[in-house]
C-alpha cells in the first residue's frame, strides 16, 4: 500500500475527499490522467427520477476534459446541460493474496471525476470527438476510414465533464499482513491482471485481398 | 448484434427497460448470473448529498443475492439499511472495428442492479461472504487460510442487493456497416479482449520452501 505522496497537493476539503484508505489517495492531475488514459470504459453515474443510475459508456481525454459515448449519452442528458454527473473508472491490476481471509485485497487504479455534463453540439466539434474515441481504440484508423457523413455526426451523441474535480485511488504491492501471519504455512503474493487484446478476427464480408494493417495487428498481446 | 431472444421473459415496464439498442437487452434470470459470476468489480452508484456517487466494489453471487465488499460499504450505508443503489458490471469482450468512424462499437456483457442494499451484520453470514470472496478469486484458497478472528469479522463490511430487479444488455459479433461500406478499402473485425490473469508473483516475506498451490497456478492464463 503506497503512501501518500508528500509533494502531492493537499486533499481537497469537499466532496472529493477520499475517506476510506486515504493513504491510497491521489489528488494530483498527472495520476488521474494516466488512469483517464489507460481505461476505456468509464461508469456514469447520474440520479434519474430520484434514483441513481449507472451505465457504462466508452470514454477518452481530451485535454482537460473526459469525452463520453454511448447511446446512453443522450438520455442521461436529457434533462438539459448541467446535469450532475459522478464518472468513475477504475483498471483491475492484480489479486492480492494474502495469508488471512481479511487481508485479501485487490490491486488497482480508480479516478473518480465529479461535476456538470454537458452535450457537445457542434458538428465540428463532434466530429473531433469521433475521431478521438476511434485513435483511442486504434492508433492511427481514423485516416482509413470512410469519411463521416453530416447525418452521422448529427446522430452522434457525445457528453464531455471537466477534469478539475477528480481524484484517484491506487493500491499495489504485496499482501500487507498481520505480523504473526507470515509464519503461516500458506503462499502468499499477486496474481498480476490485465485487460488483454487478442488476435484479430477478420469480418467475414471482409472485401478480398485486405490484410491486417499495422495499426490493428500492433494491438495483439497489448493491454488498453 | 444479436435480436431479443423470443422465449425470454418480456421486458419489464418500469426503470429497468432498457431504452437505448432494446435488441441488445436480456431480462433472463439466467444471462444476468453468467455476467455476474463473470465480472469481479461491480460499480456501485448511490446518492449522497443529493449528488450521484460511484465507486468501485469487489463482488460476488449468493444465489439470488448479490454480496458487496470494500471499505466503501460503511460509508455508502451510512444512513442505515434500505439505501437505495444502482450497481452496474461490465464485461469488455471486444473492440468491433467497423468501415466508418459511427458504426465503431465495442463488444460488451453488462448488467444494471436496482434495490435497496442493506449490510451484512450476522457474524456467521459474514464468514460465509468472505470465504465466497476468497473462492471467487481462488477457487479452494479458503481451506488454506489462517482462520479469521472475531475482530476481523467486526471490521468486515459487506453489504447484499437482491438480484430480483436486474436486466443485461450485451452487444457482440461483427461489424454492423451500411451496405454500401462493404467495398471501402479497409481491413474490419473484431479484435477480442479480455482480463488475463498473469504468473503469480511471490510476497518478498514468504516463508522457506512454500510452493506455488495448484489452486494458484492454475489461474495464470485464464480470464475471470
């Protein structure tokens, strides 16, 4: 369990503040955005008829901002702008196997990103935001792809939050036990986890005489 | 992108429904569970505040319940039982790379809880949750352990949600492109993905002569 960096700027006395673990907390930007840009799902969390609700949409940085996508995008937010929106994403990086029940634990990495939605309604703008999410998936696919249509880019629904009220939580490490338990006869350590890519699997209407480009056959054994 | 299977049950009439991509929603008990036991990490939305809030929770299935663990569920119930709760899991089985930029997709398994969580206080039915949160993340790792203590089993927050008010939406298969895309001279599928399990990494402070179990080194490999 690392501690808290003691150059890291202090944790905020808001909503944002990390109650649980605190010594697991991360308030600086660069953690959040390297999280913001290893994850690809983000869970929105909105209240919906005074009920919360929690969808998953396809997410990717730009700037300061988190671009989300989904056909949800549009419901959530239809209520108008300004919808408060709780975004979290969180990577799985191991299974902590410790020698107690208790101290079992999970390693990962966690932003949570707190504020007002809002729809991006510019054709242009859209359009950008599109070619973003495409990248994120596949460097370098968007210059190859048929061009988008003003019909496209007016069904795409695309929400943006700002990334100044965010936090992080990272655990990783060993197993922290109990002093007495490290004589119990038991093995103990991590179980690293990833979110692997596989082969590609060609569609079968793929037009003859296309092979893999380079952009897709690089993703095989990567994680996103 | 699979049609709505005839024979499952119709889809409920409240907030359940599922609005956007309906031909992507199951309400079957069963494809409900098989996402459940799939996923480790449930995302679970409550309302604190009177904002939306997320967080990320280890959990497991206990027949028709759903049990929730993390230092988060005391703080997520600290208003006492019948806290209202939203808890969504996904799975990411796929990137789906299509001809055009709109029709890019990701290919998923998710699944939304609605109902009011309420914690675990019986002493007993919190061993049994832990020794499910154990076996969920190494199968027979439980028998290995050192027994837990009284203390520990104090401390331990687990909270449950019936799975009684849930639905599924899954999205998988090819590209789905207009008609006349098909000839665009560009390579499309599916690249598959997953949350591999790596080799186990042994505690530093392991004690002398203690082996990796057969119930660990048979997860590297595997997804969970």
């Amino acid at each position: 369990m690392p501690d808290h960096d003691p150059t890291a700027p202090p944790p905020p006395a808001d909503d944002l503040r990390i109650r649980r673990s605190p010594a697991r907390a991360r308030y600086d930007r660069e953690t959040v955005e390297a999280i913001v840009d290893a994850a690809i799902v983000a869970h929105v969390g909105t209240i919906r008829d005074g009920s919360p609700v929690v969808v998953p949409m396809l997410a990717v940085r730009d700037g300061d901002w988190l671009l989300l996508h989904g056909a949800h995008a549009a419901g959530t937010l239809r209520r108008g702008r300004g919808t408060q929106v709780c975004v979290e994403m969180t990577l799985l990086d191991g299974l902590v196997l410790a020698r107690s029940a208790f101290h079992h634990s999970l390693n990962y990495r966690s932003v949570v990103i707190l504020g007002e939605a809002e729809m991006i309604t510019d054709p242009g703008e859209r359009e950008r935001a599109l070619e973003l999410f495409v990248e994120r998936l596949v460097p370098g696919r968007w210059a190859e792809l048929r061009p988008s249509t003003e019909a496209e880019l007016k069904q795409t629904a695309v929400m943006r939050i700002s990334l100044e009220r965010s936090s992080a939580k990272v655990r990783s490490g060993p197993p922290m036990d109990e002093e007495d338990d490290y004589e119990w006869p038991v093995w103990a350590g991590i179980v690293p986890a990833a979110l692997a890519l596989g082969d590609p699997q060609p569609d079968a209407r793929l037009r003859d005489g296309i092979e893999v480009p380079e952009s897709v056959r690089a993703l095989a054994g990567t994680s996103r």
